[in-house]
C-alpha cells in the first residue's frame, strides 16, 4: 500500500474504513482494526486522518459531496421534470450500488459525527434533500418534503437487498422505483416491466 501514489493510499483507506466501519459499527472499531485491515500503519494512517470521527467525517463528506456533483450533473442533462425524477434516482442508485458500504455508513451513523464535523455533514445533506424536494416539487406537485424523504427511504436501504448483478440491473431498479413513485403501485407508469440487466 505505501507504494501507491497519494491519492490512492487515501482512497484504499477509506474503502477500507467504510468497509469495516459497515462490518464492525463505527464505534466498535478502532484504529488498530483499520491498521490491520488497511495494511497501513497507525503513523501513517494518522497522516491522513486526525483519528477515527476525522475518518468517519471525510468518509461521509467525500460521499455527500460526490453524490451532490453527480446528481447537479445528472438533472442538467434534462429538462422534463419526470426525466429529470428518473435521472435522480439513476444517479443516487448507482452511485451506492457502486459503494455499498459507504452507504450502509452513511445510514447507520448518521449520529456519530459531533460538532463542527456534524454541522458539515448535515449542510450537505440538507442540499443533497432540498435538490431532490425541488425535483419532486417539479414532477409531482405534492408536498414536496414528504415525497423526497418517501423516495429517499425506498432508495436508501436498497444495500440490504439489492445486487448490482442480480435480475435487475441499477438502471432497471431506478425505472421502477420512479414509476412507483410517479404513478403508484396500480397506475400507468406501475404496470411496465422494468428493463432486465441483458444478458
């Protein structure tokens, strides 16, 4: 590991952070853990980090920050505001199906973060929420509080059941999660079958 460049030795230690961080519970886990697991050293983990929250924090914000930029870049490309639903959902559901331990740390220790590094985190997530209720506000014309967190809670706990490589390809899985929410379980837009990963 310490004959990777920079920026790689940084993105194998968060892999591997997030990964046992998902396996173990943040709190549960110490350096020492990371150490063993990452194949690098304290001293040189503590290069990188603070400590463990410093890892936890740049864990999240590096997820919530790319999440963010990819979801701006995907709503971009579209004008329609049921295109613009579906490319939402694409983005956020590829994105962690890329990632799904990050996904799980982002879900279960959403509370271990304190002070300035939890404020940071929560303007994140606040942006990444106020982009998808605009969306929502956009295609549905409900309350658009109540929908995007709807629609986030169907998307966020797809790391317990979903396999990239399964029936169901990210993209199939976000046609039927945007039709879902566009029309329902019986409408229209739920009775089409979605795409199927080809073979």
């Amino acid at each position: 590991m310490s004959m990777l460049p920079y920026d790689e030795r940084l993105g194998a230690l968060f892999s591997t952070a997030a990964q046992v961080f998902a396996r173990k519970g943040y709190h549960a886990t110490t350096m020492r853990d990371l150490s063993r697991e990452s194949g690098m050293s304290l001293a040189g983990m503590y290069h990188y980090v603070e400590g463990k929250e410093d890892l936890l924090f740049q864990i999240q914000q590096r997820c919530f920050a790319g999440v963010l930029v990819g979801a701006e870049g995907a709503l971009a490309a579209h004008t329609r505001p049921d295109e613009r639903l579906r490319a939402f959902v694409r983005h956020h559901l590829a994105f962690f199906a890329a990632q799904p331990a990050e996904m799980k740390v982002l879900s279960h220790e959403a509370d271990s973060l304190t002070g300035q590094r939890a404020e940071e985190i929560r303007r994140l997530k606040r942006r990444y929420a106020d982009l998808l209720e605009a969306v929502v506000r956009e295609a549905d014309g409900g309350d658009p509080t109540v929908g995007a967190y709807a629609l986030f809670g169907m998307m966020n706990w797809t790391y317990t059941w979903f396999r990239p490589d399964g029936r169901l390809s990210p993209d199939g899985l976000a046609e039927a999660f945007a039709a879902l929410f566009l029309h329902g379980v019986r409408g229209d837009g739920g009775a089409r079958t979605p795409p199927a990963r080809p073979r």
